[in-house]
C-alpha cells in the first residue's frame, strides 16, 4: 500500500511540472522506438575495389506494383530481360547491344498480357510466364513466338528448359512439365499450400535427371524430370508458432545446386545443406531468409530478414562472417562477382563485400529505385534489375 502512494505522489508531481515534461519523455521513447526500425544509415568507408558500369538498357515496367522479382537470365553471351509491362529482350552481354524485342500482340477486347515470370532459357528457347496463367515460348534466335500453354497459375518465377521439356513452377503450389516442341503438357504435380504464404515462389532447379522444387510450406522436392514421380521431401524451414504469420516458412529462393549438393534457405531463417540422389540433410543453420543464396570455394553466403549479410562456412553451416551495416534496407539475395559478394537495396544501391570477412568493398547506384531481385553474374559481369525495369551491367575494374 505504501508503494502505491509513492507512485501516486510522483504521478501528481509530474502533472504539476507541466505536460511538456510527459510529452517529450513518450516522445522521446517514441522517436527511439521508430529510430530502430528504419532502414540504417549508409555509413562511409575507403573503397577496396573500383567498379565500372558497362551499360544500362530499359526493360519495361510494371515490377514495381507486383513484387515478382524479376531479374535475367544469360545463355550463350546473350541476356534475355524481361518486365511486366515491357515484353521480352534479348541483349548482348559485353555491349548492351538489343538483338532482338518480343511484344506479345494486342487481342481485341482483351486486357493487355502481364509477364511475369521469367525469362528461362535453354535448347533454343527462351520462355515467359503471365501473371493470368499462360506460358510463352520464343525463338532464342529471333524472338519469334512459337508456342503458348497455360496452367492453372500465375507464373511469377523463371521456367526452366531441359531433356525436351519447359518445366514451371505456378503461384498455385503446381509444377507442371510441357512439351519444349508444342507446350502440350506431359505430366504436373501438385503441392498443398499453406493459408498464408510469401509472395513469390521459387524456381524450378535442374539436376541430373531430376527437379528440385522450394515450396510455400517449407518443403524441398526431388522430382523425376521424366514423369514428376516423387523422389524425396526434406523441411527446410518448419513452420512454427502461433500465428500463421508465425509459421510462414517459404523457400522462394532459388537453391544451388554444386556437385551432389543442394544448398538452400527459407523464410524462416533456416539454411540447409542436403545431399542432392537422397535428401539426407548435411547441415542446417539459423541464418537465412527467402531471397536466395549464392555458394563460392569455400562459402555459402545468405542475407536474412533484418539485412545482416552472413558468409557461411561450405562444410559445416558455422557463421565465419556477418555484416549488418545495411540492417532493414531490404537487401536482395546475394551474388558472386569474382572476391565478393553483391547485393542491392531498397534505394537501388548496390554493396560490394569482401568474400573473406565480409567488409564493405565497394557501393555503387543501379538506379532511384529498388532492387528486388537477386542480382545475376555471367563472364564476369553482373546484371541488375530494378522494379523500373531499368538493367544496369557492371564489371570489376582489373
């Protein structure tokens, strides 16, 4: 009783001190609680690499609105690019040069096609998916359309192409294999999807013989390329807690496949290391996120939730690195370009860190606005693009 008439004197003292002095102490909590969770600050730091922007192409729009994180993919010293609202373009890699532009035509009292997903390429073909369902294959040469499927989904990830087949994973759980000759469909397989799911979904990734599929639940799949007969199911992020967004554990990132290992991530901040003919898991570490990851020599490099960029160790999953100076600016998954690690941001900066411990090297500006989508490298040069379809192409000064 007599705590409580002290805390009951101190309250009527406040008061009487004046409303100024209670206003700025919750304004001042409440300026250090919103502090916290803005993006931080770009600190200052002696660059330890030059980089050279090569050139910058527009792609189209429309990226911006969805979040499908579109990027390109590279085949044979070509980029196939592709935006929402801008068609597909196939450039040259060294030069930026535009060899070709696919603009899907105009139908009568139809609503113009979104794409979406993709490009993938491969055996000739350069494949598109549309935000209503529809798969688009092109001529890798000119362009030129040559055939259109459709699954029960949007297509908001990059179809890949191989032993005759374009394989796509829908928004709607599915993987569908169809026909690299006609799109006819050659078999599909399903997965339940949780009520509340990230937006995105991973890419289909090619093995010997085999798809690896990241699904909305936390699962990764091995399927048969030829039937989609089930091989083996490993949980990489579990989905727990008591709320649904709690248990949101996707895997939206593409997995690496090197050797007989697949290495992957989810949502929930979990990286895995599984033995690609068996499923049996290698590892699993707590650092991670949905954007995908990047594997060098020695490391597996992944950014999580919050922006901390972490290099891990390739045999045992143990951190060897982090870098938090770019805590909560929504980093992309990371690249490798020759010593480091890239990745964009919400302010459409790109960070060059030192692959041995992680130190800012190198930062440089694709555009005004944000990067999304894993950053791709090829022959040594890396391509980024934002949600304004604005493609920049950067290489390390010798």
């Amino acid at each position: 009783m007599k705590f409580k008439h002290v805390a009951g004197i101190a309250l009527v003292a406040m008061a009487l001190g004046g409303c100024s002095t209670m206003k700025g102490w919750f304004a001042g909590k409440d300026a250090e609680a919103k502090k916290a969770l803005e993006p931080a600050e770009l600190v200052k730091f002696s660059p330890t690499v030059s980089v050279n922007r090569l050139w910058t192409a527009n792609v189209g729009k429309g990226e911006g609105r969805i979040g499908v994180r579109q990027a390109p993919v590279v085949v044979d010293g070509r980029v196939y690019a592709a935006a929402v609202e801008g068609g597909v373009h196939a450039l040259d890699l060294q030069t930026g040069r535009r060899i070709w532009e696919y603009r899907p035509a105009k139908v009568k009292k139809q609503p113009r096609l979104r794409l979406s997903g993709g490009p993938g390429a491969g055996e000739g073909l350069v494949v598109i998916g549309t935000l209503d369902g529809q798969v688009i294959a092109l001529d890798a040469a000119d362009g030129s359309e040559k055939w259109r499927s459709r699954v029960p989904g949007e297509v908001i990830s990059a179809p890949a192409v191989a032993q005759g087949m374009v394989f796509v994973h829908s928004n709607d759980g599915r993987t569908t294999a169809l026909d690299a000759a006609t799109g006819e469909r050659r078999w599909f397989k399903a997965q339940e999807l949780p009520s509340l799911t990230v937006r995105g979904n991973a890419p289909v990734v090619l093995g010997p013989g085999v798809l690896f599929v990241g699904n909305d639940d936390g699962t990764l799949n091995a399927l048969a390329m030829q039937d989609g007969r089930p091989l083996w199911e490993q949980m990489v992020g579990t989905p727990e807690g008591r709320t649904e967004l709690e248990r949101m554990a996707d895997v939206d990132g593409a997995p690496v496949l090197e050797g007989d290992i697949l290495y992957v991530s989810s949502f929930k901040n979990e990286t895995m290391a599984i033995e690609g003919p068996s499923g049996r898991p290698l590892w699993s570490r707590d650092h991670g996120g949905g954007g995908g990851l990047a594997v060098s020599s020695g490391h597996v490099v992944v950014t999580d939730g919050k922006g901390t960029v972490y290099g891990l160790d390739k045999t045992s999953g143990s951190a060897m690195w982090s870098q938090q100076a770019l805590a909560r600016r929504s980093v992309t998954g990371p690249a490798l370009q020759g010593d480091y690690v890239v990745v964009g941001d919400y302010k459409g900066y790109l960070h060059w860190l030192h692959m041995g411990d992680g130190a800012l090297a190198a930062r440089e500006r694709s555009g005004r606005d944000r990067v999304i989508a894993q950053p791709v490298v090829a022959d040594g040069v890396l391509l980024v693009q934002n949600v304004d379809g604005k493609l920049t192409a950067w290489r390390l000064a010798n």
